[in-house]
C-alpha cells in the first residue's frame, strides 16, 4: 500500500514541472492563472458569472412577477416605462422572464453535460484501462450512437420520451455521453502504458486502485477540458428543444421557450421576438471562448 | 488500401444494425401502449388484442425485432399512423428537400470558410487573424434558430425583401433554378450554413498556419521556389484533415437541420419530424431517423475512404 503511495507522486511532477520552474501552486491553480491573465476569457467568465447571479437571484432583483399576465399590456417594445425590455406575448415582463430564463437555461446547459461527463468518464476509462473484450464492448456500442447527427439524435429522443424538462436532460445526456466516452477511452489508453501505471502494477496494486489513484488524475484535465467545449453547444441544442416545444413547458421561463412562443408575434414585435435569443447567443460564445482559453492554458502541460 | 475499403464497408454493417435497434427501441420507450395511437377511444379488450396481433404487438420483441429489420430491409417502414401512407413516400420527398437546402447550404460555408481560413493563416497581420477568429467563433456559439429568427426580421419582416417562410413554389413542383425558387432559398441556407463556415475557417486558418511552421517550407523558401508554388505545396498538406471535416460538416447538416427548418418551414426531414412527434407517429418517425442515420453513416464512410485515397500517408491496414 505505502508503495503504491509512493508511486502516485511520480504521476505528479510531469504535470506539474513547467509550473514549478516560475511559481510554485498545482497545476490547476497555473492553469487558472493563465485562465485570468486571458482578458477575451475574463470578460467571458464575467459576462457568464453576471448571467449565472441574476438567474440565481432573480427573485430579488427582478422588477416584476414573471408569470403575471395582462391582456392589456400585451407586446410592449422596449423602452416602454417601467418595461424596460417590454412585454411578450401575455404581457409578461421580459426583462424578469429573461432573468428567470437563466435558471432553466444555463442548468439545462451544464446539467447534462456534468451527467455524461460522470457517466460517459466513467465509460471510457473502464474501456481504456481494461482494453480487449471490455472496450470492444464499449466502443462498439458508443459507435452506434456516433451514427446519429447530435441534434437529430436529441430531437428524436426528446420526441419519442415526451416533451418536458426531465426526458430533454436524459437526452441530451445520452447525446453527451458517446465523444465525451471516446475522449476519457484514448487519454486512459495512453495514460494505462505510462511506467508509473506499471510501477503501480508491479508492486500488486488493485485496478481500482490504479484508476483511482493514477490514471484519474491524469485524465481528468483533457476529460474536463473537452467537456467544458461541449456546454456551449448544450446550451444551444437545450434550448433548441425548448425551441421545439420539447423541452420546458409553459408559462415556465425558458429562453428557448420565449423564441418558441414569440415566434408567432414576429411581424408585430420583432425586436421582443428575438430578444430571449440574445441571452443563449451571449452565454453560448461566453462558454465557447473560456473553453478555448481553458484548452490553451492546459496546453502547456504537452 | 483496398483491404481497409472493405474492412471500412463491412464494419459499417453492424453500425446500420446497431441504428435500426436504437430506433426500434423507441416504439418501446414512448410512454404508452405503441398502439393506443390507432385505438378507438373506448376499444374493448378483444378489440385491442386484435389490434395488437394485426401489429405483430402479441409477439416476444426479438421476434418483432427481426420481423420488423426485415421489412426495414426491404424498404418497408410501415405506414404513417396520420396520412396512413408508406412511411418511406413520406419520408423521401423531404429528404430531398433537406438535401437541397444542406448542399446549398454547404457549398456557401465551404467557400467562404476555406476562403476566411485560407486569408487569416496565410495574412502575418493580426488585425485580420483576430476578425476571422472572432467570426468562426460566433458562426459556431450562434443558435442558427434564432439566427434564421434574426434573418425573418430583417430582411422579410423589416426590408421586405425576401420571404420569410417555405419553399415556393417549389414546395409543389420539382425545384428550379429560378428566381422565384431561389429567393426561397437564400435565408434558410445563408442561416445552416453559418456553422460549417465558422468550424471550416477556424479549422483551416489553424491548419494552414501548423503546415507553414514545418521544416519543408523553409526548405523551399530556401531553395528560393515561388510563393504560388509554396502556397500549393501548403495547401496540398492541409487537404486531407480539412476534408474530413468538411463530410462530417455536411453529415451533420442532413441531421442538424431540423431547428433552421422550423424556423423557415421548410418542408423537409425536419418539418417531418416535429409533425411526427406532435401526432406520435412513431413509424414515421422511426423511418426519418433511420434514413438520415443511415445518409450520415455513408457519407462519414465516404469521407473515410476518400481520405485514404488523397493521402498517401495514412497507411491504415
């Protein structure tokens, strides 16, 4: 036991070498260094953490009650008083239901890419470390699903399970879970013929031991990089469904849902109409561009 | 090469095989008897169990499995529980019309974005490096929906310049190269073709730029060969991989329409597949998935083989 101890600091410093030449801290705190020192990163990770606080507290902060209607005041323009963002189609604030949307959306964004990437790690990492039969078990499997365009893939899931929050989050996890499985399969492989992985073997170390306490922690930052790529495009196929109206259901605010029900307002309030579009665009290019910030600070590690 | 042509074809056998179980589990996931869409509201017990035997729905499910892979077969998907045509004359006139709409679609983003890629890895100037990067960024983080929402606004409900929905008069006849045809065309493939282009430039651009790092190139500067000659040389090191993304670019377009094509409602596999889960017409469902599935799987094989073919140095055995 000591002895695979030992052996685990060797999987350490190769991570860890170029960092410690300049300042000392792990490598994850380098990487989140590097991460800040990024200033198109840091407006995005400012930009996301403003989106991600007024959802949280949109009760507080939001001038109205996002679900109080009036047939009244039915599709105010912007600008309107005391609508600053106008009215949607039942005469709903939309600033508040913009703020409110952010729950729904950016959960529905990350959730599912947090799923696969627990499951589809867990996948890939048993079929990398054990090879043979078990990975071709795998990956055959996850190369059936690779025959599905994602979107399609989603859309047809969501479809046949019935619309709702809970069947679009199990589809989009299982949209997830096949490249986030091919990505943990080949960083384990390479990993599993390391000298410190036979070091740890050598010395009679259990496989669950080796997983947990080697392969894991080399493959965890390519895994996590590769999946923070995918919530930009969670947030957009999420709100797709919604979109669709397979995802949340009314009067539940959802930007997807907002485009989907305004829709039919185009002609006579474009601008409320694409208003709840601005918000998925702003939190998709915000995930993209941290997520290339964050794959180019982890690059320095190769 | 031929011996990984035919390994290629052959693996992707259980692949289709593997896409026809996934789509006929649907049937047994939806929620609900599969036939309560074909029952009378108050169907006795004998009815129903007709019903179910008349459907093959009495028998044990590898049996309906193989029963129904062999109709899939043989080009038999069932009829649509709604129009109570074949599911496949339903099925192919609107994967025509997605096909249109992608491969317009497709040819725009290929030459814009290999252009856009080509002229920020060839430019030394970072003014133009920084544009094309930060357009490739948002072709790819846009949701293309509200794009085409975006794109109604603009130009059909404030300009008043194109239509905003639908296919023209196409939508009745066999597509024209007219103008009237056309117009119908420009918004949706303008919208789908925003992410190919904005992947394809970001992809050529990086590329472009790893290629004239290489040790060759400085070898023909040095050896003082013309910039056109080294420009073909670079390119001809960049095609393969950007080949391969531009099939799965285009395979992800045939499946990836279906959002663009609710928003303009063209009549299409998307159009098909938002009626075919409003009425839960799982034949006509399982049918589309299946043939975009299978459309995806060849052209990912095609793009495999062509791959092999151009470059001499991917030796797969």
């Amino acid at each position: 036991m000591s002895a695979a101890a030992e052996a685990a600091p060797a999987a350490r410093p190769a991570a860890n070498a170029p960092g410690r030449r300049r300042r000392t801290g792990g490598f994850w705190q380098r990487v989140g260094r590097q991460v800040l020192r990024d200033k198109v990163a840091l407006v995005c990770a400012v930009v996301l953490a403003l989106i991600a606080l007024s959802a949280i507290f949109a009760p507080w902060i939001a001038p109205a009650d996002p679900y109080k209607t009036s047939m009244l005041r039915r599709l105010l323009p912007p600008l309107s008083p005391n609508f600053i963002l106008g009215t949607d189609e039942l005469g709903r604030d939309m600033l508040t239901r913009l703020l409110y949307g952010g729950r729904v959306s950016l959960s529905m964004g990350i959730a599912p890419v947090l799923f696969a990437t627990i499951l589809g790690g867990a996948l890939g990492i048993t079929a990398g470390y054990f090879g043979k039969a078990v990975n071709m078990a795998i990956m055959r499997v996850v190369d059936v699903f690779y025959a599905f365009p994602s979107v399609l893939l989603a859309v047809a899931m969501a479809g046949v399970l019935g619309a709702g929050i809970f069947n679009s989050l199990i589809s989009l996890t299982l949209v997830f879970i096949p490249p986030i499985t091919r990505v943990a399969e080949s960083v384990t492989t390479q990993v599993r013929n390391q000298d410190y992985v036979e070091a740890a073997r050598a010395t009679g170390a259990s496989s669950v031991r080796i997983i947990l306490q080697h392969v894991l922690a080399n493959v965890t930052g390519p895994i996590l990089t590769y999946a923070s790529s995918l919530v930009s495009i969670a947030i957009i196929i999420s709100s797709g469904l919604s979109f669709l109206g397979l995802g949340a259901a009314p009067p539940i605010a959802d930007w997807g849902l907002m485009l989907n029900t305004l829709r039919q307002a185009i002609y006579v309030a474009p601008i409320n109409a694409v208003l709840p579009g601005v918000m998925i665009f702003a939190a998709s290019v915000s995930f993209n561009l941290l997520s290339d910030s964050l794959r180019t600070a982890m690059d320095v590690r190769a | 090469m031929h011996l990984y042509i035919l390994r290629r074809l052959l693996y992707t056998l259980p692949i289709i095989i593997g896409v026809t179980f996934v789509c006929f589990s649907f049937i047994h996931l939806a929620p609900g008897d599969p036939i309560s869409a074909v029952l009378p509201e108050n169907a006795s017990a004998e009815v129903v169990a007709q019903i179910k035997a008349a459907y093959g729905f009495d028998q044990p499910l590898p049996v309906q499995y193989l029963r129904w892979l062999w109709n899939v077969a043989n080009g038999d998907f069932g009829s649509s529980i709604m129009t109570r045509r074949p599911v496949i004359s339903e099925v192919m006139p609107a994967v025509a019309n997605t096909a249109l709409l992608a491969i317009t679609a497709i040819m725009l983003s290929f030459a814009l974005g290999i252009t856009l890629g080509l002229v920020s890895g060839f430019s030394d100037r970072r003014i133009t490096d920084r544009s094309v990067t930060g357009f490739a960024v948002i072709g790819i983080s846009v949701p293309h929906y509200w794009l085409g929402m975006v794109m109604v606004v603009i130009f059909a409900v404030l300009l008043r310049a194109l239509p905003a929905t639908g296919m023209g008069p196409a939508g009745t006849r066999i597509w024209m190269f007219t103008w009237e045809d056309l117009r119908h065309m420009i918004l949706p493939a303008i919208t789908l073709a925003m992410i190919p282009t904005g992947v394809l430039a970001r992809s050529v651009r990086a590329m472009v730029a790893e290629v004239r790092r290489q040790e060759f190139v400085q070898t023909l500067k040095g050896k003082g060969l013309r910039r056109g000659r080294i420009f073909l040389h670079i390119i001809k090191n960049s095609a393969p991989p950007i080949m391969a993304i531009m099939g799965l670019q285009f395979a992800q377009l045939l499946g990836g329409s279906i959002l663009v094509e609710t928003v303009f409602a063209w009549p299409g596999t998307g159009f098909l597949l938002n009626a075919a889960i409003a009425t839960r017409d799982l034949p006509l469902l399982q049918g589309t998935v299946i043939v975009l599935a299978t459309f995806f799987v060849m052209t990912n094989l095609f793009v495999d083989i062509l791959q092999t073919m151009v470059d001499p140095r991917v030796k797969r055995a």
